[in-house]
C-alpha cells in the first residue's frame, strides 16, 4: 500500500437493507447457537438455476444464473466449464443491473425532434420494420443498396454477426466502420494465406508450454481464464514472457518484461527471428520439410514455377534445388509432393538455372532479417538489447514447446498484415505450430460448429452476386479492399464517404449493437457523416450517442435473454478455444425487446431477401450436426470440449483431401506469401515506422512531445459498454489518463488533476493518474469514455469529451490489405482549467441512478 | 480452538477485482462501500525497473482484534469458531471499531447506521462451502480454511512458504490471514 491512509480508505454510504432472523451455522461442522445477527442473511433458495454463457467480453465464461420470481438475481461461475472453472470476472456480476437497468430500451422509437434533441415517440413493432422495410426497398431501387452501410458491434456472438452480414450482403450493402479490420483481419487474412485456415493464433496450449509469451495481452482484461493455466505452468518452471509498453498486471508477474515502445513492435518480431535463425534455434526440419523456404524465387520477387522453365509446365507448381541431383526439381501442387523422391531441397543458398541465378525464399528472409540485430532492434523499441537476446534465446530454447498470444492492441497499426504474419512466421520457425505445448492451428471455434456457414451454404442473390461482381464500383474504398476487409469498406473509407459523398454517397445507416460515434477513429466527422444521412436505424439494448441520431429504435434483448450457441473468441488457448457452450435465457426478454437474430429474421421477410434458413433454430441445429447433436441437445448438455490434437500436418487432418501438409493452394506453409505481396504488401514482413512518431515527425515533437497510446483494456468494461452499471463504474469511475511521475512534475499535475490531451487533431479531456508504468515520453489515455447519464443534448452524452477517438484522423495511412488505421501518436497535455465534466456521475449516491428500479433513466 | 483465515498468494492474484464485486454481489452491500478491496502497490521504482503486486484487504480475523476491545457494547465479539463478527443488535454504530481497525476493514452503513464487515460469508449454511470470494476468484489464488488446524490447506501452504508468507503490519492486534509474495518484495510489514 502506498501509506497507511490508502488502507484505512473510508467509505461513504451503504444501502443494504438487514433482514431478519439469520443463521449461525459453524464453520468447522460444528452448530453455533444463535446468539447474534450477523452482517447478512441467508437467502431463500433460487426457483431455479439455469447455466447459461456470459457474452460481456470476448471471453465466454460458463455462469450460472439464480432465478427467483422470474429475474436472475445472482451470478456465479459454472464450475463445469473447463475455461473458466467456476471462476468469474467482475463484469459477470454485473449483467442483472444491465438487464434491469433503468436505462435499457424497452420498446421501438420513431424520433420526433431533430436529431441530437433526445425527442422520441414509442411506436409499435410492425409500424417500426415496416417502416424500416419500405425504406430499404426505396433505397435498394433508387439508390442501390451498396449507398447502406451496416455495422455491428464487436464481440457479439459469430451467429448473430452472420445473420445481419448476410441479409445486408444481399441487399448490396458493403460498407461499414469495419470491426474486424482493427483487430482481427490481419491475424485471420494471414494464417488463412500462409497455412490455410482463419486464426487469432487460437489454441495456445499452456498446460504443457515450457515458455509464453504474452504479446501485449492484458491478462486481466477478457477472458481471465488463460491465467489460470499460466499460472500452473510457471509453478511448473515455465518462463513467462511479456511484451508491453506499460508495466501491466501481466508484466509485473513477468520473468522478462520487454517495455517497447508504441507501435514498433515489428521490429522486436524480427530482432527475435533473427537470433533464432542466426543462433540456430530454429527448426530446420520442419522450415525444409513444411514451409516455401526451399522454394526458389525469381529476380522480380516471384516464386519460381515449373512453367518458367518448361512452357508446358504447370504455373502452380513451384522450383527447389536438389541437394542430391544438384538440379532443380519440382513440387507438385496438386499432388502435394515432390516430382520424385529422394530429393533433399536446399533451403539456403543461390542457385543458377540456365544461365540465372535464384536465390531460394529463406535465404531472401535470412537477408532480410540480418539487420535486425539486438542492437538496432534497442534503438528502434527502447527495449535493451540484451533483454531482447535474452527473451529470444530463452524463446529458442524452449521451442518446440513454446506458446505464444497476442493482443488484438498489436495490430491497430498501418503495419497489421505485417505483424501477424511475422508472428506466424516467428513461431513456426521455432516449431511451435500442432506440437504440445505449443500452438494448435485452430479456428475459433476449434470443434468445428463454423457459424460462417451459415453465409457460406445458401444460394446468393441475384443483387449480391452484381455487387461482388463489380466490387469496385460499389465500395466506398474501390481498389483497396483486396483480400479481407469487408468486402468493401473500412472505416475511414465509410466516414469520407459519408462526408464528402465520395466515390458515392451513402444513403441509411444500420447500426447493431455498436457505438461507432464514440467507438470509431475521429469522433466528430462520423457524428457529421451520420448527419447526411436520409434513414438511420439502430439497434441497442440502450441509447447511444449513435441511437440519438437515429430515426428509429428497436430495443435489442439481452445477451442472458435469448438463445445462442457460443465460443471464446480473441485468440484464448486450450480449453477454452476447444470449447463450445449454451448461452440461453435467464428470463424473457423485458419490454418489447427482441433478439437481434430475430429482428433480422423479421427484417428479412418484409423486404423480401432469402435468409437461406428458416430461423436461427434450423441453423444452431446444422451447426451443432457435425458433433451429431441438435441445439436442444446441447441446452442439456450445457458444453462441450475436444481435446487438440497435434501434428495434423503429418497426418493430413489439415487438409480436406487428407493429404499431409497445409489448406494452401501449394500445401505448404506459405513463409514466403505471393499473396501477400499480391495484395499490395511485401512476400516478407518488414518494419514500418508508425505515421506519426518521435522518428516519423520529430518536427511535431516541440509542440506534441509526448506519444498517445489508448491499447489498454478496462478490467470493468467493454469498449463502450456497461457504463451503465454502477459496480462497474465504481470500479473504473474515471477517464483515467496514465502519466509517468517525472513528466508530471514537470507539468504540474498531481493525481486527481484533469487535463487537456491534445494531438494535432483534437482534443478531450481525462483525470490525472500519475504511475511510473508508462515510458516518461508516453501517455496513457482510457479510450471510448461517454456518459450514458448526460443528456441528448450535452453533445450526445459527452461523446467527445473524454473520449480519445477526437483525437485521431480518418486521413490515413492504411495498412494496404486490411484498411486498419494507426492509433498511436503524438500529443501535448496541459490543465484543465475548465475542471471536470460537467454532470458526470462519480459518487455513490448519484450511481444510485442506475440501479434497477432507480427513478429516471430512459424509461422515464 | 479454531483460528479461520484466507491465505492471499499475491503472485497469482491479477488485481482484477472480481473478489470485491462478488462479496457485493453475495452480501447485497451498498454503492460506495467494500468489505473487500484491491490495492495497488506500486508500481514502484522507475520505468523499466519496476515492481508491482496487489493486495485484497479485508478482515484479517486478528487473534487480538482491536475492533473488539474497543467496542462498548460487546457487539463485536470473536466467535468461538474464531470469525471476528458484529452482533447487529448489540450495535449501536459508534464506529469506534472502525477507527481501531488498522486496515480499514470496517465499514459504517450509512442507512442503517450499523457497522458491516467481512463475515468469511459465515451465512453460508453449507459447512464445506467457501467464501465466495474464495469459489470465484480468477487467479484461483485464495484458499480458506483453519489455521490451527495443521493438516488443513490453509497451513500446509503457509508452512510450505516459509519466509514468503507475510502477515499485514501488527500493531498489537496479531493479524491472522496470510499473504504469499515470492517473486517480490513485500511492502506491507
């Protein structure tokens, strides 16, 4: 403790109320007389206890709802579920204040004031979606449908993401803020191209590692439960390793902290693959074996084919040098093999072939990476250089066994598709991948109930397939969105477009549970963009910033009030990545709320687009086919686990044709990726200083002298979520600006101070605290702060206020592939002189206001 | 004699706070107050140098509690089964006991203006079961059980800790719930 006040903190109010005649059963098994009343009472038993999924993070830890007179009244943790073990996070128990809360939305609006002035009308479901329906079908006719741009909220569960994904797919629809292109694309657009399936790097299996590292993953951020086997595996002599540009919970539990610097993280991945290939740590076999090292490469960057050098050869069939015949020879794509046996390819070296000289693709990456020595990788990252040899070697000698998790944070970089495929390179070529302890390259989720079928099986429409078709004319970012954004729009490209009507302007707005106001880069010009717009619709469990603008409302059920199949998403390890859990009602859904499937589902019929299934049932139930079960059965089962399996690439499990090897048009592990460099990135990863930086623009450095980051994660929330709970806010009350104790003496700031943070975008407004876990030179802002207690009328409940999303641009630059923006940069920080916000909510008697049953709120 | 405690291993435990909110939950306690709370100690030293742990305080179940002694109208009282309790209709919220206690482990409910703490959640009827602070804990890093008791969970693992088991500063009150720090420095003697 800081001093002994900290400890002896006192407390304000307190609102229990004490009941009766209570109990006083010993301890120890034996009875104590009743001779006092202690501080609480004994409950009378719940009616009921339904098991059911948490959804308030990316981690779906199992619960236990307790029901009395048809409310959940408690939570606990399902001790059955082997992720989380009967353990809980904070924000489990706060889901009956947000399913009771005075503020949830309870029937559809239409609104009757401008938009922004809060004004709203309660209308009646048909009025609601007919509405809705005759204004897509308007919009479709005379605008086109790719002029709708549809959003939905991070986080949700896959089955729901898909249903709104397609119906507004068949419309025409391309466009949205983009989700997944921040955090999730790059890793997934990688591991699909360079071994053939979608992973955030899932299934890291820390029950048998030798050594984690933890990339800039906030242990106790989602899903806690991955700390648990980390825990067990250091007690077993693992080496726990954490890279992160603050002193996290995770790096103070850390053997080796890497503190680097803000966004060059690159260059530490290759510093790391440097020492593991110069000091021989890497896996041989498996590079020659498994991987495109051997595979030659022509002068112009690409791969060498059997076509170049025999016209009537095929152009998917790739070149080695064969150690053994000293020739070249061929790898038959098709057949997964080699043209003969007994060829040993060379996997380093430069070979000539009629008169031209071919370098094989590792030793292009092996050049590649030479620079990135300890030593340079110190000046580019702050993190010392024999720290990094040290973390590389220990990496090296604990690999194959070694496991490996990044946080989505690492990938809000211009350099995205980058950094993920120099992670998967990282660990494969330290032989990590399907080996224990290692990584399983595993889907989310791994036992195979794929929501994306249900996008995947039925038949496209006649207006979708015009639209794939000619791409280019309906995106708001033609030409760019090459490989995985969605299918058309990130979101800078869909704000521009919203402001300036270019290449088009978009006409309605669907937005599904997600606050993109306050949410998405540079707050204000999307709150300016949604102001084009003729038609907005929101869907929410309350009112947003995003909702105020809006035309109608539909109030969305609760995670806990419908039915659902569900999975860990966001890169956990085993058992949770191989896990698959109920999540079904606590109670029904309050008002006229509705489940978001269910309003698609509607949605769809009116307008006349074939949803492919008849309701979400028919599907869960196709999904839950290949473990040969129904969705009934899984509600009595609760959950179930496989177990990982390894080396699938020997066996052929990796393939659909069951041959040994990767799902790659080649079969091999793509180290080298023509794809990539197809994509307007390079074959290799390589480092990208970010836009705005000490190095970038050290001409800014004597007006913003310090760099902004806002990665990390709240312990109470969800991104824009749950400030509505009052535990939650008492946990994390404030828009917290972390700032080093050094700067801020030199500032004049003490703890509790608010202060001004200021880019050469914008500004907004956080509270001081001082914390030598940032970088003198770094600040540390909370991001997506508003006020669900503020009016309409206060700027939208303060959206921009305390909010760190004013403060970045929608001018680029983009990482090539995936349209992901730089979210670090340089700022200035000064006093506030105008104080705090006005008419937030911090004491406990004015969190009052948002206990269930509290006076006010929205339905008032 | 029974001596009931929690033994805290501070190297597992991520400061997440699930342990403050599930008392609330289990105990129905009011906004602004905690019988359990997570401090943050440190970081201390400079970047990159640094050390942090944090610390869960609540009722230590003191041997010599000094929120017993002082209060005048023996409503604070060590049961026999060792847990240090209130007996609400004895209390008559003269905070006293909140003053004595040296962690801050008391808290003075402002409505009811009688003083609430720490039960061990001693109201729950099942005699096997934890505290559920205990049950849910993500770090799994608290255990329950009698410290006098040798075979218990709770000796074994101060026993096993030897000098890493660490005792919150005594000042004459005798402290009875153990934290374990290994991997750092312990800053709260």
């Amino acid at each position: 403790m800081k001093d002994e006040n900290s400890v002896k903190e006192r407390t304000s109010k307190s609102v229990r109320t004490i009941t009766g005649a209570l109990s006083a059963l010993g301890l120890w098994g034996k009875k104590q007389p009743q001779t006092f009343t202690e501080a609480n009472s004994i409950e009378a038993p719940p009616d009921q206890i339904i098991p059911s999924a948490c959804r308030l993070c990316y981690g779906r830890c199992g619960i236990l709802g307790h029901i009395k007179n048809g409310r959940v009244v408690k939570i606990e943790g399902n001790p059955d579920i082997p992720s989380n073990v009967g353990t809980l996070c904070s924000r489990a128990y706060a889901i009956p204040q947000l399913m009771y809360s005075p503020y949830r939305l309870l029937y559809p609006l239409k609104r009757v004031g401008e938009r922004g002035e809060g004004k709203w009308q309660r209308i009646t479901w048909d009025e609601a979606l007919d509405t809705i329906a005759s204004k897509i079908k308007d919009i479709v006719e005379n605008y086109g449908g790719h002029t709708i741009i549809h959003q939905y909220g991070t986080g949700r569960d896959m089955y729901q993401f898909n249903a709104i994904n397609r119906f507004f797919l068949e419309l025409g629809s391309t466009a949205t803020f983009g989700v997944g292109n921040l955090c999730w694309l790059g890793s997934y657009m990688v591991s699909r191209r360079i071994y053939g399936d979608e992973t955030q790097y899932t299934g890291w299996d820390a029950s048998k590692t030798k050594l984690i590292i933890h990339w800039a993953r906030q242990e106790r951020s989602r899903g806690y439960y991955d700390w648990l086997l980390v825990k067990e595996a250091k007690k077993r002599g693992a080496k726990y390793i954490v890279v992160d540009s603050r002193f996290t919970s995770g790096a103070s539990k850390a053997d080796i902290w890497l503190p680097i610097r803000p966004g060059s993280d690159m260059a530490l991945v290759l510093a790391f693959i440097n020492i593991l290939i110069r000091e021989n740590y890497y896996d041989r076999d498996f590079v020659t074996k498994w991987t495109n090292g051997p595979f030659l490469v022509k002068p112009n960057g690409w791969l060498l084919t059997q076509q170049d050098l025999d016209p009537n050869g095929s152009s998917t069939n790739y070149v080695v040098w064969d150690e053994n015949s000293q020739s070249p020879k061929v790898w038959d794509s098709k057949q997964v093999d080699w043209e003969s046996p007994d060829i040993k390819p060379a996997l380093l070296g430069s070979y000539q072939i009629n008169g031209v000289e071919y370098q094989t693709s590792f030793q292009i990456f092996y050049d590649s990476v030479k620079e990135w020595t300890p030593e340079k990788a110190a000046e580019i990252t702050w993190v010392a250089a024999d720290k990094i040899r040290e973390a590389a070697r220990l990496y090296g000698q604990n690999s194959p066994g070694a496991c490996f998790a990044r946080g989505q944070k690492v990938e809000f970089s211009i350099n995205t598709s980058g950094i993920s495929h120099a992670f998967t390179i990282m660990m494969a070529l330290a032989g990590n991948f399907d080996v224990p302890g290692g990584q399983n390259i595993a889907r989310e989720p791994a036992n195979g109930a794929d929501p994306y079928l249900f996008d995947l099986i039925p038949p496209k429409g006649e207006i979708r397939q015009k639209t794939m078709a000619n791409l280019d004319k309906y995106s708001v970012c033609p030409g760019k969105q090459k490989i995985l954004g969605e299918l058309g729009g990130f979101g800078a490209a869909t704000t521009h477009a919203m402001v300036t009507g270019k290449p088009f302007q978009p006409r309605m707005y669907w937005g599904q549970t997600s606050e993109p106001i306050v949410g998405v880069e540079d707050s204000r010009e999307v709150m300016e963009g949604f102001k084009k717009l003729d038609f907005i619709v929101n869907v929410d469990l309350y009112m947003t910033p995003t909702g105020e603008l809006a035309d109608i409302i539909l109030p969305a059920a609760h995670p806990n009030e419908v039915d659902r199949i569900e999975y860990a998403h966001s890169g956990h390890g085993w058992p949770a990545s191989h896990t698959t859990l109920i999540r079904q009602p606590f109670s029904p859904p309050l008002g006229e709320c509705r489940d978001d499937m269910d309003i698609i589902f509607d949605l769809a019929q009116r307008v006349g687009v074939n949803m492919g299934w008849k309701d979400k049932y028919q599907f869960f139930d196709f999904m839950m086919k290949p473990v040969g079960m129904t969705f009934e059965d899984l509600r009595k089962k609760v959950f179930i686990t496989s177990q990982p399996s390894y080396k699938r690439f020997e066996t052929g499990r990796l393939r659909r044709d069951r041959k040994p090897g990767f799902e790659t048009p080649s079969g091999k592990f793509n180290l080298y990726s023509e794809d990539l460099k197809r994509f307007g990135w390079g074959p290799l990863p390589f480092y990208i200083e970010p836009p705005i930086s000490p190095f970038s623009t050290p001409e800014l450095l004597q007006d913003y002298p310090y760099i902004l980051i806002t990665g990390g994660r709240s312990h109470a929330y969800f991104h824009t979520e749950y400030r509505q709970s009052p535990w939650m806010r008492e946990l994390h009350t404030f828009p917290t600006v972390e700032i080093n104790p050094a700067t801020a003496e030199k500032l004049g700031f003490e703890d509790g101070d608010w202060v001004y943070i200021e880019t050469k975008h914008g500004k907004c407004k956080q509270r001081v605290q001082t914390t030598p876990a940032v970088h003198p030179q770094v600040i540390h802002a909370n991001h997506d702060w508003w006020f669900p207690e503020k009016l309409a009328t206060d700027d939208l409940h303060g959206a921009f206020e305390c909010n760190p999303n004013v403060l970045v641009s929608n001018d680029g630059p983009y990482d090539p592939a995936i349209g992901t923006d730089q979210y670090c940069g340089l700022c200035k920080v000064y006093k506030a002189l105008d104080g705090p916000p006005k008419g937030i909510w911090t004491t406990p008697e004015q969190l009052k206001g948002f206990l269930p049953n509290a006076k006010g709120g929205t339905q008032a | 004699m029974t001596q009931p405690i929690l033994v805290i291993d501070l190297d597992a435990c991520l400061g997440c706070h699930a342990c403050a909110t599930v008392c609330k939950q289990e105990n129905q306690i009011g906004l602004g107050a905690n019988w359990n709370k997570v401090l943050e100690i440190g970081p201390v030293g400079q970047y990159p140098d640094l050390e942090m742990y944090y610390l869960p305080v609540l009722c230590q179940q003191c041997e010599n509690p000094t929120c017993v002694s002082v209060c005048p109208t023996g409503a604070s009282f060590k049961r026999e089964d060792g847990v240090v309790l209130v007996r609400h209709e004895r209390c008559i919220g003269c905070q006293y006991c909140v003053m004595a206690c040296p962690y801050g482990a008391r808290q003075f409910n402002h409505e009811t203006k009688l003083i609430e703490k720490c039960t061990l959640c001693a109201h729950r009827a099942n005699t096997t079961d934890r505290p559920v602070c205990v049950k849910a804990c993500p770090a799994q890093c608290r255990l329950y059980g009698d410290l006098d008791d040798p075979l218990s969970e709770v000796s074994i693992a101060v026993k096993e800790a030897g000098e890493n088991a660490h005792f919150l500063m005594d000042v004459g009150n005798k402290p009875a719930s153990v934290y374990l720090l290994k991997s750092q420095t312990w800053r709260n003697g």
